[in-house]
C-alpha cells in the first residue's frame, strides 16, 4: 500500500539557518505529493504540493521537488524564521485518500 | 469566504459514552473527509463523503460511522467510545470526488479540528 516516511524530529535550529526536512514515499502508480503544516492549536494548511515528477512546489519561501527516482519530496527552505516553528506533515495521494507521515516538530529559536 | 468550519472544538467524554462531530465545507466543495489524528501522530483517514454517499471508510471499527446531509454539511458519529478515541478529529473538504489532483480539484481543506479528550 501507499506509505510515506518522513524524518523524526524534533528539530530545533537558529533563526535563518537552512531547514531540510526528508521524506520518501511508497506508492503504486503516480502519486500527487504534499507538505502540511500544522501551527500550535490549529488544523492542517497545505503549504505546497507538485501532481508529477520534477515538478517543484514552492510558498512562503519553502521548497519541494518531486523526484521520481529516488520516491523524495524533500522539503527546504534557505532561512527559517521563528515564525516558521510547527509540525511539518509529507503526505501522498493517489486513487486513495491521502495518506500522511507522522509529522517533523520544527522549532526555531531566536 | 468562511473555510471549512468545525464544532465543538473541545469536548471531554466518558468511557462507553457517544460523541457527534459536525463539518461545514467550503462553499461548493461536495466532498468531506474525515481523520483522526492521535497526539504525535500523522491523520489517518476514517471517511469520506461525495454527494451524500460513502466513498471511501478507513480501517476503523463499525462504532465510527459518519454521513452527509443535502447541504454537504457532515457528521461524525463515535459510539462506545474508549480511552483511545482520544485525538484531534479533523474534517477536510473538496470540489472533487476523491481522484487524482492535476487540476487542484480534490486538493483538501482542512478545518482546525475537534479535540476529543476520553476519561
């Protein structure tokens, strides 16, 4: 079945320092591909997402690229800010309801 | 314009106890989704609701059901209910029916959540 795995947090870094979060994923077929964010005490808002390989998603400064070839959807960003600290979500969808990784805790300090 | 809308926000029930969850969707969205998202954890699909009619059920037990009303409004129903069902219960709309999303059709909304705490 359709799986997606994402690092574990949490990860704390510096105000403006570079943010990598990795994901792969396990699907059949040709999965749409997605970053969720989640703010303290708040639902899920998509942040990016990319429908075929190559594609590039991008908002708020955040980053993901869809490569087929290694199943990633790595998510970056240059310069993260405090504002930025919430659980990032990696989550797939085909023919199937969306599926989501457990979550990356992000949190940055000033 | 209003987003997807939930309520109660928060709710604390006992064992053996029954909970109903509702969800308004985007204006013209016809698909809603139901998940549940344990503390720590990514949300797992329990449901989802097309034009009144199930199309979609998660592996959850038959104490979860759900269903959509005229208006596309929907309610989640947890009977029985045990210390596990503790978690954010979140509601999701979309235009489409659940397909791929090459056109951002069934790319889901989610509303803020329902907390469900078991004692």
């Amino acid at each position: 079945g359709n799986s997606v795995t994402q690092m574990e947090g949490p990860v704390t870094l510096s105000e403006e320092a570079f943010l990598t979060i990795n994901c792969t994923y396990t699907a059949t077929g040709y999965p749409s591909l997605f970053w969720y964010v989640q703010y303290p005490g708040e639902g899920l808002q998509l942040l990016l997402k990319a429908t075929k390989a190559d594609d590039k998603g991008s908002n708020k400064g955040f980053e993901a690229t869809y490569r087929k070839e290694t199943t990633s959807f790595h998510l970056e960003k240059g310069s993260v800010q405090v504002s930025d600290s919430a659980v990032y979500f990696c989550a797939l969808k085909g023919n199937t309801p969306l599926v989501f990784g457990k979550g990356t805790r992000l949190s940055v300090i000033a | 314009d209003a987003g997807v809308t939930q309520s109660p926000t928060h709710l604390i029930k006992t064992r053996g106890q029954q909970v109903t969850l509702r969800c308004s969707p985007i204006s013209g969205h016809k698909s809603v989704s139901w998940y549940q998202q344990v503390l720590g954890q990514g949300p797992q699909f329990i449901f989802q609701y097309y034009e009144k009619e199930e199309r979609g059920r998660g592996n959850f037990p038959d104490r979860f059901s759900a269903r959509q009303f005229p208006n596309y409004s929907s309610e989640l129903n947890v009977n029985a209910l045990l210390l596990g069902d503790s978690a954010l219960y979140l509601c999701a709309s979309s235009l489409g029916r659940g397909g791929r999303t090459w056109d951002g059709a069934n790319v889901l909304t989610f509303g803020a959540g329902s907390r469900l705490t078991v004692l």
